[in-house]
C-alpha cells in the first residue's frame, strides 16, 4: 500500500462494549485530504472501522456509496498517533471502564 494517511486525533475514548463484547477506542480525527472521520479501533490490529462524518450527516453508511475506507490502512495512521494523543490528554483506558480523553470541535 502506497497511501497513508495524514491524520489529526481530535478525540478519543476507549468503550468497553457491554458486559462481554470487545472493547474498542472511538476516535475523531481529521484527514488531511478527507476532513473529519470517525473510527472504531479494536485491540485486534485487523479490526478497524472508519466513516466520513460529512457522510454519516447526510445518512450515508452504505459501503459502495462514498462512505467505505480501508480500515487496515487508517489503523496503522492512528496506531502511530494515538499513544502520543493518550499520553498528551494525560489518560488512557484502564481495564474495562470508559475513560473520556478529550472533546473535539468540528466546524
């Protein structure tokens, strides 16, 4: 893959996904070239969804439709830059409570 996202982390907070389910971070961030996204990044390094806010707020979630990204490609972009974002907001998860980091603000 030559592509790699430029991304901003504007938010993220860790879920713990119920009683038993997989938690996962929740993060907003900004693409460079794409504008605001949204992605759910699990602890498994394959699992990784992203969506384009711009097309959520038009209802789009349909995979063919303009709102479908290649979540293996956007989970190595975050990977890289959401320890330093934690570390920067002065928290992380802990065990499986949710623990808010920081608020984003989108125009």
């Amino acid at each position: 893959m030559s592509y790699k996202p430029n991304i901003t982390i504007k938010a993220a907070s860790w879920h713990r996904n119920g009683i038993s389910g997989q938690g996962f971070y929740a993060i907003l961030f900004d693409d460079s070239e794409h504008g605001p996204m949204v992605a759910s990044l699990f602890d498994d390094p394959t699992y990784c969804a992203v969506y384009s806010i711009a097309e959520l707020n038009k209802g789009n979630v349909e995979f063919a439709n303009g709102n479908s990204w290649r979540g293996d490609v956007y989970a190595d972009a975050i990977n890289e830059k959401l320890q330093a974002f934690l570390s920067a907001a002065g928290s992380n998860r802990a065990g499986p409570f949710s623990i808010p980091i920081g608020k984003a603000e989108f125009s």
